[in-house]
C-alpha cells in the first residue's frame, strides 16, 4: 500500500508543487482546495482532488473522517493560508476572521483529528508558515501573528509526539510567487534571485521526508537571494 498524505491548499502555487512532488515520491494524496479547475498534478490516478471550503468544519470532519476508513495517513501537510495585508484598522473583522480560521484553527483541528493515526504510523506534520512568523510585520499584522501562532504550536506539538516518533516541522518560506500577494498592494520582485518558486518549497519538502528516523527537522527557513519587493500600480 502507498503512504498516504493529507494535503491542503492543494489545487495551486506552493500545494500543487507539493502535490506532484507527493506523487514522484509514490504518495496517495488527497488534496484538499477550493478550485481545482487549473490543477495540473501529473500523477491524477494517485492525487484525490477533495474540492470545498476547509473553514466548514463539520464538512472537514466528514471528509477526514471518509479517508480515514480507507487509508492509514502518515502525512499531514497543512499548506493552506490567506493573508490580507494594509493598516490594521483598516481591515474588517470578516478578514481577520479568514486569516485566523485558514491558517490557524484549520491546521490545529486537522492536526487533531489526525494525531492519533499519525502516531500509529510515526508519521509526519509539516506547517507551511511564513518568515512573517518571527519577526515585526507593519501592514501585516494580522497575519504574521497567525503565522506566529502557528510556529508556537508546531514547537509545542513537537515536544508533545516526539516520544511516538511523529515529526513535526514548521517550514518559513519567505517571498514565493504565488496567489498569495493579491490582496497586497505589493509583490514579489523582478528578479528572478528575489522570490522563490513554489517548487522550491516543495523541494524542502521533499529534503525533510528523505531524512533518517532518528534525525528530526523541527524548523527550516528558505529565503532568496535578494531582498526585493515591488509596489503594484494603483
């Protein structure tokens, strides 16, 4: 039987690299995304597109719950995030409650809902976080500290299941060229030494399930080269 992964934020940018990486690695994946329509996974047969909202929980207990009766899940990565940024009064409780709920309350439930297989299987949690995570963000408030949250408990829940072999990694990549930056009023530079490409993150990935047992990678920050950002036109 292959291992099996729970991917979300599966259906574009940094999950989707991840995906197709998932399945060169012989991974079952089931890909947990809004909007799978220009998905391009190489490996369908070995990829579950699970399409709908992750913030309807009892819709993602259901959907957990389903893959659970079928597969013994020794992945969990928990990629899906939002980020709205600007002055911090500026933005309305519906998008300070989307940035918590995705890339907070989403991780810590699946993680939940999951942390008993994955001891079973001595398996392994990656966090997509963010640089964001560990340092001052003016116009971003918001979501660095989700971002910081989630660093928080991706250390705890380490010491937590370490003694039953479980792996739990937050992983802090810096400026990536993705959707991520469409709310923002800035974006990645001209440069190709000054982002990263969502294939570079799912190569880290890649370089943190390929270590031994016994060696355990608890944090990995992947930066460019350049720092370098670019104002949008208004």
């Amino acid at each position: 039987m292959k291992p099996c992964a729970v991917l979300t934020g599966a259906s574009s940018g940094i999950g989707e690299a991840i995906g197709n990486m998932l399945c060169e690695e012989n991974y079952e994946v089931y890909g947990f995304g809004r909007d799978f329509s220009d998905c391009r996974v190489e490996s369908p047969n070995f990829f579950h597109r699970i399409k709908g909202d992750l913030l309807d929980t009892p819709w993602l207990l259901e959907q957990v719950k389903r893959i659970q009766k079928d597969q013994k899940i020794s992945l969990l990565i928990n990629n899906a995030g939002v980020g709205y940024y600007g002055l911090h009064e500026e933005l309305n409780t519906k998008k300070i409650q989307e940035m918590v709920r995705t890339n907070l309350e989403v991780p810590m439930i699946l993680t939940q809902l999951l942390l008993r297989r994955l001891k079973q299987e001595k398996g392994t949690i990656i966090n997509i976080s963010s640089v964001t995570a560990q340092k001052e963000n003016p116009h971003g408030c918001a979501y660095g500290a989700t971002k910081a949250g989630l660093f928080s408990f991706s250390r705890s829940l380490f010491e937590e299941a370490r003694k039953y072999g479980v792996k739990v990694v937050d992983l802090q990549p810096d400026m990536t060229k993705t959707k991520l930056y469409r709310n923002a009023d800035f974006g990645e530079g001209k440069e190709e030494a000054s982002y990263l490409l969502p294939e570079d993150v799912a190569e880290a990935v890649r370089f943190i399930l390929q270590q031994k047992d016994r060696l355990a990678v608890t944090h990995m920050t992947l930066r460019p080269q350049l720092h370098r950002i670019q104002k949008k036109k208004e």
